[in-house]
C-alpha cells in the first residue's frame, strides 16, 4: 500500500466515523486509526526521516550555538565591565595629573612671579646705591675739580715768584 492510499483509507474512516450529537467531532476506531498511522510511518520514504534527524540534530546545534553566544555575550559584558573600570582609573589618574600640572605651573609662575619681583626690588636698591656712589663720586670730581684750580692757582702764583728767584741765580 502506497502512502497515498493509507492516507485515503484515513479520510474515508473521518467521513464515515459517527458523530458525536450537538457537536462536530466523529468517533472513530482507535485501533484501526493507531494501525493506519504506524503503516504511514513505515511508508514514509527514507530522505523525510533522515530530514527529521536532520532537524533534530539542527535544534541540538542551535541549543549549542545559543549557549555558546550567552557564554560569549557574558564574556563581553565581563570585559566590557573591566574596561569601564580601567577606563575609570585611567580617566582619575588622568584627572589627578591635570590637578597636579595645574598646581605645578601657578607654583611655577608664583615663583617666576616673586623672583621678578625680587629682582626688581634689587634693581631699584642697586639704582639707589648707584645714585648714592655717583653723587658721593660728582662731589670727590667737584673736590679734585677744585683742588686743581687751587693748585693751578698757586702754581701760576709761585712761579712768577720764582721766575725772579732764578733769574737772580744764574
């Protein structure tokens, strides 16, 4: 019997099965209807059960895959986390540097800053001291200045005194 013909022989037994009053189901003999079906099982060609252990072995290796990709999908969140966290350290020491090179430079340029003002206050002490030693030099120059007057002064007047005196000597 082929599987067309069980599958006829089927129908017919639905069809002429006695129904069940007020409803629209059938009773029909479990025996012959378990017998036909192990005959269509019997029939059934040799590529749809293999299909079948196709199938079933194609849901086994989707259960695996999708074991697999939740492992894999953790894995990535555990990374993902430790990363987060490495990037969090790095983002606070990154801070804290920032924090420090600022510190750095205002202390650099406090100390730039009082060093230019320190230099300039000697300035203005070496300036005051300088004024000092020149007005204490234009007074020694005014000293020598006058000395040599003076001195010129005598001498203009004691040669003329000793013109007289040598022209007696000779």
């Amino acid at each position: 019997m082929s599987i067309y013909e069980v599958f006829d022989k089927l129908q017919q037994e639905v069809e002429n099965a006695g129904s069940v009053p007020l409803t629209s189901k059938v009773m029909i003999d479990k025996d012959l209807f378990l017998d036909l079906l192990d005959e269509l099982k019997e029939l059934l060609p040799p590529e749809v059960i293999q299909a079948k252990k196709v199938l079933d072995d194609a849901e086994g290796i989707i259960s695996r895959a999708k074991g697999e990709a939740e492992a894999i999908v953790n894995e990535a969140v555990v990374k993902k986390n430790e990363i987060l966290d490495i990037s969090s350290i790095t983002q606070e020491a990154q801070a804290r540097a920032d924090a420090i090179t600022k510190k750095a430079r205002v202390d650099a340029y406090k100390i730039r800053l009082g060093s230019l003002e320190q230099s300039h206050a000697l300035m203005n002490e070496a300036r005051e001291e300088v004024g000092k030693v020149s007005a204490v030099l234009e007074e020694y120059c005014l000293q020598l200045e006058r000395s040599k007057e003076s001195l010129n002064a005598s001498v203009r007047r004691k040669p003329s005194q000793g013109e007289n005196t040598e022209e007696t000597n000779e």
